[in-house]
C-alpha cells in the first residue's frame, strides 16, 4: 500500500513537472505614471496571448506577471529583481526604451533571455546576445522614413521637428537627417522641443513655413503631434506631415478632431484595421476584453508572447529547465526562425537582437488607416 | 510681422503660466507655503470640465463654474487633511507633503480616468481675431486668458485690500501667532485662501486645456513648475508680480526658441530666472519686507 502511495506521489510530481508546470514569464513596464498608456496596452496585449495559448492543446504554457516600473530606470531594475526572485525564466524586458536600457543590462548580465516589446533604442540590444526586440530599432524608422520619402517622392523640402530630451526621437531623428540627402530630401528646417516646453510650436511652425517645407516629418509620439496637427491649422499652414509608428494612436484619443490628422501619413508595424483573420481575432478580444482598440504596443507584446511560444516549441523546451539554459535555446531560435505575427509577417531577427520586417505605409483617410501602397 | 506673431504667441503662453501662477502666489503670500499640488488641482479642475462639455453636453462656462466648485471642495479637503495637521510642523515637512498631496492627485487621476490623453474641447472655439489682413491673429482663447487675468487679478487685489476678510489674510501673511491674539481665525482664514487658490485653479485648468488641448493626469504638474517659476520671477507673494512674471516668461521662451535655438530654450529661460534673481532677490515685484500680500 505505502508503495502504491509513493509511486502515485512520484507520478503526480512529474506529470507536475511536465505537463501542469508553465514558463515563467515576466516584464516590466509603465503601468502607472505619464507613460502608462504604453506599458498597460503592452501588458494587456501579451496577457491576451497567454490565455489563448493556455487554453490551447499544446504542452507550452505561460505563467505572465508584469511589473510597474513608472518609465523610471531605477525602479525598473527593483522590478526585475522583483520578477528574478518571483522566479522568471524568459523575460519580456522593459516597455520603454530608457528603463529598458537598464533591465537589458540586468538580463545580460543574469544570463535571462529578453524579448521586448517596444524597448526600440538602438542601446537596448547593442552588445548583448541575450536581448532582442519586437518592434522596429529606432535608427531604422528614420533610415526606413527618409528612403520611403525619397522614393515616392512626397517632397523635396523636409522639415524636423522632434524632441531633444528623448532616446526614441533622437535616434531616429538623427539617422533620418544623415540618410536624408542620399534620398534627394532636403532638410530646410530642424527644430526641437522637450518635456515643460512642449505645448506651444508656433515658433518650429513657423519657421518650417518661412522656409517653404512641403513635408514636416514628426518622430514623436502622438501627444505632442496632436499639438502640431492643431496649431499648424491654426496658423494655416498645410504642408504633408510623415510620422513614425508613436504617431499611432493619435486617432483613438478621446475628443480629437479626427480631420486635423486628415492626410497624415506613418510608417507603423501593426494596423488595427487589416482585414487579416489573425489581426480581426486580436482586436476583437482586445475590444471585448478592455473595451478599446488596441494600439501597437499592445500588438507588440502580443506578438512577443507568441513569438516565445513558436521558439520554446520547436526548441522543445520545458519549464524545469533553468533560466540560463532557456536562454541558449532562445539565443538558437531567435536567430534562425522566422514569425508570422499581427505586427508583420516573415518577421526574422539578426544576431544583434534587431528584427527585420516591412514597415508598412499608412494613411489617415475619413479618419481610419488606410495602406499606402 | 514674424517678430510680432512670435511675441503674440509668448503673451499667450504667458498669459496662461500668470493664471496659473496667481494661485501659487496667493497661497504663498498668505499661508506661507509652496502648494506643488496647485498644478494637479489645476488637472482635476480641467478633468471636471473636460466631462461637463464634452460628456453631459453642459455649456462650457457652466463646466467651468462646475470645475470652480469641485475644486474649492477639493482644495479644502486637501487643506483640511494634509496642511492643517501640520500647521504648527516645520516648513520642510509641508513641502514633502504637499509634492506627496501632488503625486496622489495624479494616481488618482490615473486610476479614475486612465492615462489615455483626452484632447480638451475650447470653451470659447478654435477662432481667432485677424489684424493686418490675416499677418497677425491672436486667438480668442489668448484674449480670453488675458482679460481672465487681468480680472483675476484686480478682484484679488480689492478682496485682500478692502475686505474684512482680506485683512484677516494681511495679518496671518504678516504673523499668524500675531493675528490669533488679536481674535483672527487663523484656521478658517488659511482654509479659505486654499479654497480660492483652487478656484482659481479650475479656471486656469479650463483655459490651459483650451489653448494646449491635451489633457492627461500629468498635464497640470509641468505648467505648473513653469508657473511656479513665474511665480519667483516675478517675486513670489506679489499678485501683480505673477502676471507680470509669467507674461516675460512666456515672452523670453518663445524668443528664446525662435532667435537662440530651440533645443536650449528652457536653459535660457531659466539662465533669465538667475540673473533676475541675482540682481533682484525677492523677484521683479517682490518687496523684501515681512507683508507680501
């Protein structure tokens, strides 16, 4: 009897093991604060992902937990050491780029593979083989902005305005102007604003007007933008306006006039309203469960989730390996497989931890995204 | 004409750093303390009418007399709770308490209305007056500001210089121990100059968001550093002294961006502040003596 006992005990324990055990799955974002809005659309985005493959037949499950950090380094950090005590095998990073340059340290140094969402500094992945991204790395959008410019021949005359206490508008900022003349742009105007003076821009207007721009190119979020968009018209002033994907987003705002954005065109991974099945299936989870569109953040981290799913699949892993071993399978997957995700497909990444995949061209048109091409 | 349409810009973002700063130098001048959740009334003020106009439908000017009260409510609440105990506590700790005050505004804010930012119906529309055939227009919210201002500020100066209660606020400004002896409530008197502070904050909250209109929980909190810095500017306590400050600080960024650079024009706003300082310590209009009001 005792025998049957134990031996049913020692069953109940593997199976435990095997089948009923999940990966450990933690990251760190914005939850409160500012920059909330992109930490809880990421947050939300990598649950929804987890329930459905919890619920599916398949022997990979997730155990997610999500840290608030505030879009503050330092708190950052006390949160993934939260999540390392809690017992995290794969990482999702940071949200934003400044406190993910901090966890990304931390996730190299652990030997705790990463896969942010959104994080999309160039700094957050330089030097570290365990740490890769989801979204497009800023100096892309900007190579990637001023290329589709060039090509399609939007304009000749190219104003800047971006935001100079900022990693994300800086990084792509600075590769749009170094790639702009190889494109036959020219750059008559470059302005900037920061946080504390960042509500009047008739001075940068102004001078994109004096100076005869046809295109202003915004690489900043859609806040500030609503701004531009609006004093611009004040002022009569009409040129073409190009934004980066922190443009998205600009049309769910609560009580903007959605004809200000009228024309604004964007190069942005995720299009809330493409008629694909897997992009429909995710909104409409997304609307029934949250009750709002879900922006690109949101599709970032859950592509992330799924992205992981696909790699801890076909590495055949299990949850009771360490973290470190994860992360050389990981480390393996990442730089041979390649996705198909609701934020692009044929999604592949470098061994810099930098992904590859089409930005796509949009166009704000009766106020919904319309595809440029 | 581009001088002038750059000017006209600086009075109008000014003009809302003065409105904002009028209710820093109030309470300074007379409760002797830096209020840091002025701005995040000024955030709850606007949140109130952002929902009267654009959810209920309400006219404009009766969503801000609806945020006026909610917020006098609010900012004697926040008296009564955070400051009052502490009345007789060192200066340091009603600092510490007062930023505490303005971060629990703004989580609360977060939690009741989440940080998606919400874009702020004009009260008075998008217009604008044309001068000079269209070369320069000045927008019907910035005139608005202004006149609001000017309003503000002559009904402040006559309520402190010829009311019984304004009186009262001279002598608590002056010395509270003072002023109790002498049969003043000093209580009451504080309560009620925290409660036209915030007043004065839903106003400015409505007229903030009407010529910047992105409204989020943090939206008050930079203006309001800004304004505070005006507030110094112009000598902190002097009513006059805060409009007169936030008009050259709105005037001197402006400029700054469009004739230094625009990357360094808060260096050199802030390089103005020190000078001023250096030359002037109690700020353009302020007076070195004990009454400041």
């Amino acid at each position: 009897m005792k025998k049957i006992l134990v031996c049913a005990l020692l069953v109940l324990a593997m199976s435990a093991t095997a089948f009923g055990a999940a990966f450990k799955i933690g990251g760190t974002g914005p939850l409160t604060g500012g920059a909330a809005i992109y930490g809880t659309a990421a947050m939300r985005g990598a649950q929804i992902a987890a329930e459905e493959i919890n619920a599916m037949n398949i022997d990979v499950k997730f155990d997610l937990r999500y840290e608030d950090d505030t879009h503050d380094a330092e708190k950052a950090v006390n949160a993934y050491n939260a999540l390392k005590d809690w017992g995290m095998q794969i990482s999702l990073g940071s949200v934003t780029s400044k406190p993910a340059e901090a966890t990304a340290a931390e996730n190299f140094a652990d030997r705790i593979f990463a896969l942010t969402p959104s994080a999309s500094s160039a700094a957050v992945t330089e030097g570290k083989d365990n740490v890769f991204q989801m979204c497009f790395v800023d100096p892309n959008q900007g190579t990637a902005s001023a290329q589709y410019i060039g090509e399609k021949k939007l304009a000749k005359k190219v104003a800047v305005i971006w935001k100079n206490d900022d990693v994300y508008s800086k990084g792509v900022r600075d590769t749009f102007v170094e790639n702009a003349g190889k494109h036959g742009l020219e750059i008559v105007s470059e302005t900037a604003f920061a946080d504390g003076n960042d509500t009047d821009f008739s001075v940068q207007l102004t001078d994109a007007k004096n100076k005869g721009a046809e295109l202003v190119f915004l690489p900043m979020y859609y806040q500030p933008a609503s701004l531009i968009l609006a004093q611009a018209q004040a002022m009569g002033y009409a040129p073409k306006w190009f934004g980066i994907d922190g443009m998205d987003g600009i049309l769910t705002m609560e009580g903007f006039d959605k004809s200000l954005a009228e024309g604004v065109m964007l190069l942005t991974p995720f299009n809330a309203d493409a008629k694909d099945e897997k992009t429909q299936k995710f909104v409409k989870k997304y609307q029934e469960k949250f009750g709002e569109i879900p922006n690109q953040f949101a599709a970032d981290g859950y592509d992330c989730v799924y992205a992981y799913c696909q790699a801890l699949t076909q590495a055949k892993a299990t949850p009771d390996m360490s973290a470190e071993d994860l992360c050389g399978k990981m480390i393996e997957q990442f730089t041979t497989m390649t996705f198909n995700g609701v934020t692009g497909d044929n999604v592949r990444w470098m061994k810099n931890g930098e992904v590859t995949k089409d930005p796509k061209g949009m166009v704000i048109k009766n106020g919904a995204y319309v595809g440029l091409d | 004409m581009t001088f002038l349409n750059f000017f006209i810009s600086g009075i109008s973002l000014g003009s809302i750093y003065a409105i904002i700063a009028l209710g820093y130098t109030m309470v300074y001048g007379i409760a002797k303390m830096l209020n840091f959740a002025h701005g995040d009334v000024i955030m709850v003020g606007a949140y109130v009418c952002f929902y009267a106009v654009a959810r209920y439908e309400l006219n404009p000017f009766l969503g801000v007399v609806i945020a006026m009260i909610v917020c006098t409510i609010l900012g004697m609440i926040v008296e009564r709770l955070a400051y009052k105990p502490l009345r007789q506590a060192p200066s340091l700790a009603v600092l510490i308490t007062a930023i505490g005050m303005s971060y629990f505004l703004q989580n609360t804010a977060l939690l009741l209305w989440s940080s998606n930012p919400k874009v702020f119906p004009s009260i008075v529309g998008r217009g604008a007056f044309k001068l000079f055939d269209g070369e320069l227009s000045i927008s019907h919210i910035t005139a608005l500001t202004i006149i609001a201002c000017l309003v503000i500020m002559a009904v402040l100066t006559l309520f402190i210089s010829k009311t019984k209660m304004g009186k009262a606020m001279r002598a608590c400004s002056e010395d509270k121990g003072a002023a109790q002896l002498m049969g003043i409530n000093v209580n009451a008197t504080i309560s009620m100059t925290f409660a036209i502070g915030s007043g004065l904050a839903a106003v400015a909250g409505a007229l903030l968001c009407s010529a910047y209109p992105t409204l989020m929980p943090t939206t008050g909190s930079l203006p309001g550093i800004k304004a505070f810095t005006a507030a110094v500017f112009g000598g902190i306590g002097s009513i006059p002294g805060a409009f007169l400050g936030g008009l050259m600080l709105g005037v001197i960024e402006i400029f700054a961006k469009a004739y230094i650079s625009s990357q360094l024009s808060d260096a050199v706003v802030f390089g103005v502040l020190i000078v001023v300082l250096l030359v002037k310590p109690a700020g353009l209009l302020g007076k070195m003596t004990q009454e400041k009001v």
